[in-house]
C-alpha cells in the first residue's frame, strides 16, 4: 500500500499561490443525550503539509470511562495536494467502529486525471469533473483555505468523495456566531451542508479551521469542540499511517 502512498505524493508539482500550513488539533468529543451534552472523548487532527502536498489525519475515540455507555471509534487519513488554489484528494481511507462492531471500514483512490476512483477496489460509476475534490475530511481543509482566499462567498461547492460515491455538495454560510473557546470569546462564521448532516464554526484566528464540528451520525449526534492548536514547521510528510 506504501507504495501508492510514494506515487501520490510526486504527483504532478504545481506551485501554490498560497502553501498549506502544518497544525494540530486536539478537540473534546461530545455527545448529545437525553441527559444533555455528555463530555465522552476526544478528537485529534493533524495536517502534515509541505509545499502543495498533504497528509491529513484524524482520530476520534471515547475515554474509558464512557465506553460501557458508549463505544466509539474512528480514524481517517487523506492525502492529496493543493493545484490552482483547488484540494485535489488522492487517497481517503477511514475505520469506524461503535460498541465493537466495524460501522465503516474503506478506501478510496483517486485519479483525478484519469477521471475516476476506486472504492475497496472497485471502480466507482461515473466521471471525476476537473477542479477540486475532496473527502470527508478533507473537506475541512477545503472550507478553511477557500475562506482566505474568498471571505465574502456565501456557497463554496465541492465533489465529495465518501462511501456513496462521488458527488457534489454545497456548504452554505448561515451566518455569524460568537462563540467561547477555553474561556475566550471568537467570532466564527457559520457553514451547513444539510445532506452531509454537518455543520461547522470557522474561526479566522486559527486560520478558518472548524473549531466547532455538529455531525449527525445515525441516531447519534455528535459535537466537537476545540481545546488545543499548535502551527508547526513543515519538516516534510510522513507516509505511515499510525
């Protein structure tokens, strides 16, 4: 598998206007229960980036204390690269997991100018349109770049690629919100996308990152909430998955 890893990332090499930048994120989990919002986990994001190219990843777990309620697990990696301000997704994998049981367990390769991708091996039906497509995470760092370059757009429009295939989802700007991270106030601006049951707080302080992610997941609702973040110095990408 490495080896596709090493094609992805010396793809065609195109010089951005604006480079990606390398950050993590730590994030407490949520969710929302007949008692009201239970604290269960935590969430970590990291962006490897250097020039154009990235590696971005998450991970999502309950604590222990919460897991004979609620056993939840999730892990995403995407990689892919930045070509005329547009996020160009290679590869998207995830493995999520709820009280034991494998929930979603798949790949995705991406072959943009070939006009299709492959999902568990097998070819996806329909064509790839030219200009950006993302994934379900990488989604995130699709919105926060598109927001520095465009801050008065109100529909930012993208291809997704998940486990339904590859279609076309609008994320729509509802307004500003003012919200208390760590005791501070931050304005962030409001983004929805109804079908993906996701809505989304960017902040432009921490570089339109979502610092608060609503996702609707089954009957379960699930809230994130942004506890830490650290920019880092691009030392290059690391191609292992762990």
């Amino acid at each position: 598998m490495k080896k596709y890893f090493v094609i992805a990332m010396i793809l065609m090499f195109v010089m951005p206007v604006f480079a990606l930048s390398s950050y993590q994120a730590q994030f407490s989990l949520y969710a929302e229960t007949e008692l009201g919002a239970l604290k269960i986990g935590k969430a970590n994001f990291a962006l490897q980036a250097k020039d154009d190219m990235y590696v971005y990843t998450s991970k999502a777990s309950t604590s222990s204390l919460w897991k004979t309620l609620y056993d939840y697990s999730r892990t995403e990696t995407s990689i892919g690269m930045k070509s005329n301000n547009d996020l160009v997704s290679s590869y998207y994998i995830v493995n999520e997991n709820v009280k034991g049981s494998t929930k979603n367990d798949y790949e995705i390769y991406i072959y943009a100018e070939q006009n299709y991708a492959t999902y568990n091996g097998e070819k996806y039906m329909g064509e790839i349109e030219p200009g950006g497509l993302v994934d379900s995470l990488s989604v995130y760092l699709a919105l926060s770049e598109d927001m520095k370059l465009y801050p008065e757009q109100t529909i930012f429009n993208y291809q997704v690629a998940n486990s339904e295939g590859i279609k076309r989802q609008d994320f729509t700007v509802d307004g500003r919100e003012a919200i208390t991270i760590n005791d501070k106030e931050i304005e962030t601006i409001i983004i929805l996308c109804p079908e993906l049951n996701l809505s989304l707080n960017l902040a432009k302080e921490y570089g339109y990152l979502p610092v608060m992610i609503r996702k609707v997941n089954g009957k379960t609702v699930f809230n994130m909430e942004l506890t830490e973040y650290t920019e880092l110095y691009a030392k290059g990408i690391s191609l292992n998955n762990d």
